[in-house]
C-alpha cells in the first residue's frame, strides 16, 4: 500500500502568490515525521520543513508552512508569495518509528509535485 | 556549509560492466543511506549505514549491488554486472543520528546511464 501519496502531477501558480501542495499519508504509527523536499532540475534534494506527529504547531519555515491535519492524515505543503526561482519537483516524505521503538531513519517519499510559476 | 559530496556526478557505462559511486557525509554524521531514483519517482532507499554497520539494506538488490561503509565515514555504492534497469539518479544522504526528528541531507547525486 503506498503510504504517501501526492495526487497532483503538476501545479501552476502565478509569481507572488500562494500555492498549496497536497500530501496525504497513512501510518500506523504514533510516532512519525513528516518531510517536504524541493528539488529543482540540477537534482539535488533539498529539505523545506519538518512536522513531528506529536507537534502541536504547524511548521513554519520562512515563506513555508506545513498545514498538518493529524486526523485526516495529511501535511500539505503551503508556499507564500512564489517566486520564479520556487519551480522545481517537491516531494512530501514520512519517516516511521520502527516497530522496536528505534526509528531506522527511512524515508518513505511520494511520487512529487511539480510546480511551475509563471511570471 | 557543509555538504555532502558524491562522485562521479555522471556515469554512462555499458551493460554488464562495473559502477561504483562514492558519497562522503557531513562531518560527525553518523548514518548514511543511499537512495535511487528513478526518472519521474521518488526516492527510494537501497542501505542505510549507522557508523559502519548496515541498519536496513532490505532493499538492495543484493545478487548485484553491495555498499560499504568500512571505517564509518564514507562509503562506496557497487553495481556489477549494470543492467539498462539500472539506470537512475543515485541520491546519498546524512542525518546527525538515527533519529525520526533528525533532517537527512542530500548530496548532488550521481545520474547513471547504462547503454
């Protein structure tokens, strides 16, 4: 079963607005982290934000924010005031708490997003 | 800033030749995964190193990869025989410790090739 899902292939956002990417997961854990990454056509990855399943607070980092809604197993991706430079593939990741209780450290990624912002 | 470094960062190779792809970690971190992706796909790990010892390499494909860490610090990925299905951008990454909070780092890559 896959365990995070990304159901939009591509998304458009016109420069200096706001754009919402969808990240949907499923665990069974109650202890798990949740990952956006942004990786632009060179390839590297690049971490954004990181939501822990017991966080109160939605993430924010700069111009991204985590909209994590625990219940409904999601943690969509928000980006503010887009820039030209933001177009590139994200991907939403989810690392689980091994069933021993010692996380293992893997990341489990979706099959990304890619956005493109126009001028 | 530290980063973590990979080479080659390009490799074309024949079928049923050897590849080896190194990744060198950022300072003090002690786990090391390497991941491959595929064109169009996300990630997905192959070995994840705690100091030098495998954690997880459930998903290598053991009859033809093999992935060493021998002194904890950098570590070489093997392919021998590549076959065309191989080829994918191979991703390495650091984390500080093996823990869920822990960010992992990613390196440049290495895209291969295999003709």
């Amino acid at each position: 079963a896959q365990k995070i899902t990304q159901t939009q292939p591509g998304m458009f956002v016109q420069e200096k607005e706001a754009v919402t990417l969808d990240c949907t997961y499923d665990t069974s854990d109650q202890s798990y982290g949740l990952f956006w990454y942004k990786q632009p056509s060179s390839g590297e990855m690049i971490f954004l934000i990181y939501q822990g399943s017991y966080d109160e607070q939605n993430a924010t980092e700069g111009r991204y924010s985590l909209n994590f809604q625990k219940a409904r197993k999601s943690a969509n991706l928000v980006i503010s005031a887009s820039q030209l430079g933001d177009s590139a593939m994200y991907f939403c990741a989810m690392r689980e708490q091994s069933a021993g209780g010692t996380s293992y450290g893997k990341l489990t990624f979706g099959q990304g997003t890619i956005l493109t912002v126009h001028p | 800033e530290a980063e973590v470094a990979q080479s080659p960062r390009y490799k074309i190779t024949e079928k049923s030749q050897a590849v080896a792809f190194w990744c060198d970690p950022i300072s003090g971190h002690a786990t090391l995964y390497w991941y491959r992706q595929i064109l169009g796909q996300g990630p997905e790990l192959l070995v994840q190193f705690q100091d030098e010892s495998v954690v997880d390499d459930s998903q290598l494909p053991k009859d033809r990869f093999s992935a060493e860490r021998l002194k904890g610090v950098d570590s070489t990925l093997k392919i021998q025989p590549a076959e065309l299905g191989d080829s994918a951008m191979y991703l390495c990454a650091s984390s500080l410790r093996l823990v869920s909070y822990n960010e992992q780092f990613f390196g440049p890559g290495t895209r291969l090739t295999v003709l």
